[in-house]
C-alpha cells in the first residue's frame, strides 16, 4: 500500500489528519476517525455467477479467510454505541488472498458521503470545529450546508441505531471497476447486506442501551453462531456518475450479488489486531479497480499515514 506520488493528495491527507486529531483530540494509538472498534474473522463465499462480473482471486476461489472490523464514528475511542454520532457505523472487510496479500471493502451505514472530494470535506470538518455553541447564527457549518446540497443531504439522511450491527446494511459509497476473465469491464458499488435483514431501533430503545451495546452484542451473537452478509454489488448503467459519490444512481440499478461473508469468532487480541491493522479503499487486486473517484487515493493516504502514526504510539 504505497503513498500516492502526487505531493498535493499526500499535503491534504496530512491537513486532513491533524484537523480530525485536533477536533476529537489526542488519542494516541487508536483511529482518529472511526476510532472505537471490534475485529472478527470468518470467511468468503463466491456467489454461483460472480466470476462473470469480476476475476478477482476471492471470487473464482471456493473460498476466502476474511479479518472484518466493526466501527462507531467519530475518532473517540469510548463514545458510547447509542449516542448519534456513533453512526454510520462502520464495517471495513479484509479478504486475505495469502500471506501479506489481501484486497478491502470499507463501507458505513449511510449510502453517500457528504462531499464530492477532501478539499470540500476539509473545508466541512473546519467549519463545524468552527461552530461551537457560543458562535452566533449563521454559524460557518451553516454557511457550508446552505451552500453545499450534497452536505445537507448527507448531514439530513436518516441514521437510525441499528439493533444489532448484524442488523445494518452497509455501503462502500465509492463506485469501482469490476473486469471478468473475458475483460469486460462494469461499474459498480458495494452493498453489504445483513442475512437477518436491517432492523433498526427506536431513540427511546436507544437511550436504554449500555455504553457497548452494540460491541457486546456482536460478540455474543457470533458466539451463538454464524453472523452472514451478501456482499452485493449495485451496477451502473450507462451515464451514471462513476465518479463522484455525492451522487446516488436510482434504486432501479441492478443488484448483483459476489458472495457471502460469514463472521464466526471474535478475534482474542482485538484491540491490538485494529492497531496494527490498515484497511485500503483501494482494491489493489486484478479484477477489481478504482473508479476516478477522488476520495480514493487521499483515503488510501490518508489511512496509510494514520495507521502508521497509530503503530509507532
Ligand atoms: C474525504 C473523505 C474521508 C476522510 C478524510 C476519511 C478519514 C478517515 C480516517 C482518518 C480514518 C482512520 C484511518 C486509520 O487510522 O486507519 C477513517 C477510517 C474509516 N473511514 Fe473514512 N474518511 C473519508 C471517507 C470515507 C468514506 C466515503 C467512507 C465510507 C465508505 C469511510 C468509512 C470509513 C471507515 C469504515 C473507517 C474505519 C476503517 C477501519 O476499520 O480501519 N470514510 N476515515
């Protein structure tokens, strides 16, 4: 996972970490976004057909190990689950293709993303720090969003407290390009869908919930037996904006499905796995490529530059 060569993306990968670090405050060791986290395994599935979309390693082999992460928003490390800002949640999948070789899924539980490239979201993150309490109307994030539909948008969806983080469909927002063995090339973007279907709780469910609810209730539930998701992927038509994820295609779009993740145990050493662990927005694996969306090589800078700084604290 190398840092891309172009110097501006690396500079505001940088501008972007220390604004995240300074809003949410020092917390050496630990993600400065998506920070509080459990690690699990399991393993991947192809789905009867998949090859025809991608020749990827992990879908033309009977099966994948897979590392998965499970994430609360925002870089506090002890945010309690039932809080809003914990979502979207986040679900980062690792498909390990042999030793030091793997390819990653990292996908929230919001379809979107509130800004078209980390200019605009730097821009974002430095007007909400600069909108405290005792700042008179119109604040500057009210500035932002007035001038920012894409922002709003994403600031008004719905993010409704899932009741478990089994019971939540993820999204990977970024569309990507998917090559099969004939070289056909299709558009498309990731959708990580619950076997137990969404199931979602009210604000006053979620008040009652315990600070870890929803870590301690994964944890269990694998326990139990296995946790499944389909990893499905919603295909582009001709036309559609490939690459810019503040634009939604219709729901109309074809579902495709790649295959089956299956979560089976807690990993023993979780805190220390997510430490060392860096996950990729880029699929650095044949079959699969980035699209031209912007947000994936500064994330991919991003991560690396974070991740190194959280292995050496
Ligand atoms: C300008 C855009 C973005 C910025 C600046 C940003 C920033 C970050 C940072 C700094 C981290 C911590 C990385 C680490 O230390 O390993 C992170 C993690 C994460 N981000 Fe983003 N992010 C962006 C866009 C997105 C998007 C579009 C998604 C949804 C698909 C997303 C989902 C996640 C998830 C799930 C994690 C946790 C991954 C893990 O478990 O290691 N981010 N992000």
């Amino acid at each position: 996972m190398p840092l891309p060569q172009d110097e501006r993306v690396v500079a505001l990968a940088e501008d972007l970490l220390q604004q995240l670090q300074a809003m949410f405050g020092p917390h050496p060791g630990f993600r400065p976004a998506h920070a509080k986290g459990l690690m699990l395994t399991g393993s991947f599935t192809p789905a009867p057909g998949a090859n025809q979309l991608t020749r990827a390693p992990h879908v033309t082999r009977p099966s994948t190990p897979v590392t998965a992460r499970f994430s609360n928003s925002t870089g506090l490390p002890d945010l309690p689950d039932n809080v809003g800002d914990a979502n979207p949640r986040g679900f980062a999948i690792r498909f390990n293709l042999a030793e030091h070789v793997h390819t990653d899924i990292v996908s929230h539980s919001t379809d979107g993303f509130p800004t078209r490239d980390g200019y605009e979201f730097l821009e974002f993150l430095r007007a909400a720090a600069a909108s405290g309490p005792d700042v008179p109307s119109p604040k500057p994030v009210e500035v932002f969003l007035g001038s920012h539909p894409a922002a709003l948008a994403f600031v008004q969806a719905p993010k409704p407290f899932p009741s478990s983080l089994a019971r939540q469909t993820y999204y990977a927002v970024t569309a990507f390009a998917f090559t099969n063995s004939a070289g056909v090339k299709t558009f498309g973007r990731y959708r990580i869908v619950p076997e137990a279907g969404n199931d979602f709780l009210s604000e006053a469910q979620a008040a009652k919930l315990g600070p870890s609810y929803h870590f301690s209730e994964i944890a269990e539930r694998v326990n139990k037996g296995p946790v499944r998701f389909r990893v499905m992927v919603q295909v582009a038509a001709p036309g559609d904006a490939t690459g810019d994820a503040t634009v939604h295609w219709p729901e109309s779009r074809e579902l495709k499905e790649l295959g089956a993740v299956e979560l089976n145990a807690v990993m023993p050493d979780s805190l220390q796995q997510q430490k060392q662990i860096i996950f990729d927005p880029i699929p650095r694996v044949d079959g699969i490529e980035p699209s031209a969306d912007p947000l994936l090589e500064l994330r991919a800078a991003i991560y690396l530059l974070s991740g190194r700084q959280r292995r050496k604290a």
